[in-house]
C-alpha cells in the first residue's frame, strides 16, 4: 500500500511516497482503509522534530482520519469490519490503511461525508473539550477566540456561538475576521493593529471577556490575559506564535480568574467514554447541518508535502484533508 514518509527529520519537501506492507490488526486494534485524512499545524512541527509527540523514524503525519474498517483484532467488540468510522491515532494517518486502537473510533453516520468528518478530531474535539469540559463555557457569556481563522480557532468561534456565546474573533489581518465573521463571530480585533487589551475591554464595555481561548501563546497571552473578567476562564490551548509566554501570576489573584490548561490527547487517553461522546455530539451537529466545517483544500495523498506547506506557511482557511 501508499504511504507517506518521514524517514529524516525536516521540512514537508523532505517527505516521501513509497510502498509499505499493510497494517494486521492486534488486540484491541482495527485496520481502517482510509477514505479521507485531515492534516494539522502540529503536523508541520512533528516532522521536523519540534512537537511534543516524538514517533520512531520512519512514520506519517496526520493524526486524524475517516475510512472503512476492513479488518478487527482480538478482544475488539464494539467495530466490525465495514463499518463506517472516524479515528484519532496521534499520527500515522497519511496511508492509504491504519491500524488504530479500538478506543480511538468512533462510529460515522452514513449522511456525514468522510471528508468532513476526517477534520473533525483535533480541531473541533479540542475546542468542544476545551469550551465545555474545561471552560465550563455558559450561553450569553463571551468568548475571546484568538488566531481565530486557523483550524482550531475557526472551530472555537463555530462551536462557541453553538452554545450560545458572544465571539469576539482576534486575528492578524482583515481578510482572517471576516472569514471569522462567516462563521458566527460577531465582533472582531485586529491585533497587527489595534492593542488586544484595550479593544476587548472596549467591546465589553470594561468588564472583559469570561472566557479567552487562546492557541497563539506569545505576545498576545498576557495582553488576552489583563482582558479577563472577574472569574474568567483563560484556557491554554497552545502556542502557534513559538514563544511560551511567562505569565505574572499576580493578574490572577487580581482578578478572581483560573487558567486552564487544555491537553485534549491526554484527555482522550484518560478519559475515552467522554471523548466518544463528544466526537458523537460533533458528528450529530454535522448531520443536522449545525456545524459546517470549512475545507480549505483536498490534495491527494502523493501531494501531502505541497497540503503541509499551506499549513506551515499559515496559507490555510479551514481544514486540510488528504484522500487516498
């Protein structure tokens, strides 16, 4: 079968295309052919050994995916083969079949394309996670989205404004927030612009924002941070700037308010049966015609590298999906 390949560490031009033995089904494991793969800015940093998770050399990006399972191990109960299903594997999915933990899928409606349903793991499962199971995220309350036309931003201000929230969308360019504005945001920063502190005190007349979700980090976290309400949420979600910001704890105690730190692979480890459901209630919004993800682009698998260059490059509106 296809696979794509980091064999060396380096840039996505590095990656190869070759032929590898198909995957066999262990305990507790299922075989999917891949239908549709999404790709992600952590991918970009993984290949070149800049990511948190460090796989053995040679392995493939992409971490999610929908497909078609055609072979179960030992001990697997709740999959069969032929099944329809989405996967998280943390990577590995950029092959034309996977081996994934049974824990790790979760049954695909047959009105919800693989397409759509292929981005839906790490961008929409972080932001579902990270506004109701950390942010304890209430309708009418409001929510600050920094880089808020990137994959998981876009999905914060889609999911946020699901549940009823007030999105301030905060980007770095005109043509971002009005991609934002598309997906429900109705109030926007430009912060290459205008001071992040000040306009989001501005926009809420003073009080500030109750729950800021951030996955940029450097400069912006601390100026996110001062615009904070009283027993506001500022939820961690990464650091698409580079830089880990070093936050003066002081501002916490002023303002009554938590930092929450939003670690969603660890989360699905851990916590397996939630992570179902909320891929389930994801999914269930899709099919109703409720959440719309946007797709950027679909390249096919041999052109993975060109699809990780939209990424690194921060090119991409909206997902990246591979197919086979």
């Amino acid at each position: 079968m296809k696979a794509i390949l980091c064999k060396a560490y380096g840039p996505p031009e590095t990656l190869v295309l070759e032929d590898i033995a198909e995957p066999e089904a262990g305990p507790g494991e299922v075989v999917v052919e891949m239908k549709a793969a999404a790709l992600n800015f952590f991918d970009t940093l993984i290949i070149e050994n800049r990511y948190q998770t460090k796989p053995d050399l040679p392995f493939s990006p992409g971490a999610e995916m929908a497909g078609i399972v055609s072979a179960v191990g030992e001990g697997v109960t709740r999959i069969k083969p032929g099944d329809r299903v989405v996967a998280y594997n943390r990577f590995g999915c950029c092959r034309e079949k996977v081996a994934v933990k049974e824990a790790n899928v979760t049954a695909l409606p047959n009105d919800v394309p693989f397409a759509l349903a292929a981005g839906l793991m790490v961008t929409y499962g972080t932001t579902l996670h990270a506004l109701r199971g950390r942010g304890d995220l209430k309708p009418g309350e409001t929510v600050a989205v920094l880089g808020a036309s990137g994959g998981v931003g876009q999905a914060a201000v889609e999911i946020a404004t699901l549940m009823g929230a007030r999105v301030i969308a905060c980007a770095s360019s005109e043509e971002k927030l009005a991609f934002a504005r598309r997906f429900g945001a109705t109030d926007t920063v430009n912060y290459a612009k205008e001071d992040l502190k000040t306009r989001l005190k501005e926009l809420t007349d003073g009080a500030g924002v109750d729950v800021v979700y951030d996955p940029v980090g450097g400069d912006y976290a601390e100026q996110a941070l001062r615009a904070t309400a009283w027993r506001g949420r500022y939820l961690v979600i990464g650091f698409a700037a580079g830089a880990i910001p070093k936050i003066p704890l002081n501002l916490v105690l002023l303002k009554g308010c938590d930092i929450r730190g939003v670690f969603w692979g660890a989360a699905n480890e851990r916590e397996p049966d939630q992570h179902r459901k909320d891929v389930e209630q994801l999914l269930d919004w899709v099919a109703k015609g409720e959440l719309k993800p946007h797709i950027h682009a679909v390249y096919p698998l041999a052109e993975t590298p060109r699809a990780l260059e939209e990424l690194a490059q921060r090119r991409a509106l909206g997902k990246v999906i591979i197919e086979p």
